[in-house]
C-alpha cells in the first residue's frame, strides 16, 4: 500500500477532508510530505479505522497538554476546550459551506482601492474619448469584481472561484502595465521601492481614495518646502551655493499624475501579491479536497451511512 492524500483518506475513512486534517493536528494520524504534496500512509489509516477512531471517554491528549497550575479552573477550561473540538470534528460536512466573505479578503480590499484610484486617475489624466481610458477603468473593475464574483460562487464550484480569482490576477497585470506605460510615455519616474515618496506612502497604509488624495497633497507641500521658487533643492543656511559647471540639474517636485501613477503601481504590486498567494491556497484545497462533485459524493455517503 502506498500514499494517499487526505480527500482519499476522507473517503476511506467515510468522514469529511475538514475531519482528516483535525485528527492531524491532534497527532492521531501521521502526515507525510512528498515534494510539494502532503501525503497520508493507507496502511496506517486502515489500521487507525479499524482500531475505532472514537474511543470512549475523553480522548487521550499530548503529555504535558494539560499541567497543574495551582489553579484548578485552568482545567476546567481546558477540558471544555477539548469538548468544544470534540462536536466540530463530531459535525457532519455541509454540501454547501460557508462562502462569500470577499469583503474580508485583503486582496479585494485592495484591488477595490486600485479600482477607485484607477477611475479618478483616469478622469483627470487620461483623454475620456480615448480607448485607454475606457481599458484602464475596466481592467481595475475587473480586478475587484472578479475577486468577489469568485468568492461568492465558491459555495458550489472551486472550479470557478479559482478560474475567476486568476482573470482578477490577469486583469490587474493589465493594468500594472498601464501605467508604466504612461509613466514611460510621458518621461516620468517609475519609482523604485526604497524612494522615499514611496516609502511614506506604504506607512499610510491607505484604506480609502481619500487618504490617497491627502497623501499627494501633503507630497507636494514637502516638494514645495524643499526646494525654491525654480524646482531646485534649498541648501542649508550659510552654504555655499555655487553650483558645479556642467553639473546636472536639480530633479524637479513630481506632479500629481507622477504621484498617483506610482502610488497606483504600489497597491497594484501589494494586491497581485495577496492573489498570487490567494491561488496557491485554492489550488492546494482543490487537490486535497477535490470540488462540489467530490463533496457530494462525501455527504451523500454520510448521510446512507447514518441511516
């Protein structure tokens, strides 16, 4: 006999994949790792069905889980934490679980953030009549609203959250270039992660297009300190001002659509990040959990077996 994965055992085991991973993280099974994939041994699950994975009395726990601490309610509250995971592991799988919650997810937060950027952006720097600014304005709905058209349709097929999660993804990279290409184009700055601009806005940690906006305001007031009423950087007072034949010129204060463009590109960077991580885990839960099919099969065969 060789390696099964944990919807197998599932299925070996008439209990849910949700079930498998507790008896897990309890230490009653054994998970083995193959490379990329956690693998289970089917010997040993057939050995642990057979022995009766419910033993009477209170489960038997780690040594040294449970220690005297001079106070007797620190055991009393354990052993109704024990219970409380006991009744989980004891509830039978949902056909259709708990699904919808996009508004948590910190990708759609952010995408969401990119998408209102991308349209104030667009109607102040890029030509309304213009193709790009119907293309910009679309791509970032995309981002957002395909992340949540996702999560919401999981319920019934991880197929299709995973499918739509990825276009989100897709969508966004269109977008990223969008902007570098507008950057390019006009001769601006695409800003590498340690400026310091940057830097300033990243400690924000910017929730709404209106702390964005004060962020540029307040951008433009430090450029304005900074240098004189020609865009050149102020000296400290008594220095010398002489200025180096042939030297090249100050870097003039950014303008708004500098500001914004990089300051887009950075939550666009942080957002494709979150779903790049975001399908890695769906793709994971696909392989060991299978989709709606699989699942149907799971509590169909729990319910004829309950009687």
């Amino acid at each position: 006999m060789g390696l099964i994965t944990t919807a197998e055992a599932a299925a070996l085991l008439k209990i849910s994949p949700v079930r498998v991973r507790q008896y897990i993280n309890s230490g009653r099974l054994a998970l083995e790792k193959r490379g990329r994939d956690h693998l289970l041994n089917q010997a040993e699950v057939e050995r642990f069905n057979r022995q009766g994975r419910h033993p009477s009395g209170r489960p038997r726990q780690a040594d040294g889980q449970f220690r005297m601490i001079g106070q007797g309610d620190q055991m009393a509250r354990a052993r109704t934490h024990t219970d409380a995971a006991e009744r989980t592991m004891a509830e039978p799988e949902k056909l259709i679980p708990l699904h919808g919650g996009y508004r948590r997810l910190k990708s759609f937060q952010v995408a969401q953030l990119a998408y209102d950027v991308t349209v104030r952006f667009c109607d102040r720097y890029i030509e309304k009549r213009s193709r790009t600014h119907d293309q910009m304005v679309q791509a970032a709905r995309s981002g957002a609203q395909n992340i949540a058209e996702g999560s919401q349709a999981s319920g019934t097929s991880k197929k299709t959250e995973l499918k739509l999660t990825s276009v989100a993804r897709a969508s966004l990279e269109e977008l990223r270039l969008d902007y570098e290409d507008f950057l390019r184009q006009r001769g601006l700055a695409q800003w590498a992660p340690e400026h310091p601009a940057l830097k300033r806005f990243k400690a924000r940690r910017c929730a709404t297009l209106e702390e964005v906006r004060a962020w540029v305001v307040e951008e433009r007031k430090v450029g304005r300190t900074n240098t004189d009423g020609h865009g050149r950087t102020r000296g400290r007072p008594g220095a010398s001002r002489s200025v180096e034949v042939g030297g090249s010129p100050r870097a003039p204060v950014p303008g708004s659509a500098e500001l914004v463009a990089n300051a887009a590109l950075s939550l666009l960077n942080l957002c494709c990040y979150f779903l790049e991580r975001q399908i890695a885990s769906l793709e994971r839960a696909f392989v060991d959990e299978g989709g709606f099919t699989e699942r149907l099969y799971r509590v169909r065969s729990q319910r004829r077996n309950r009687g």
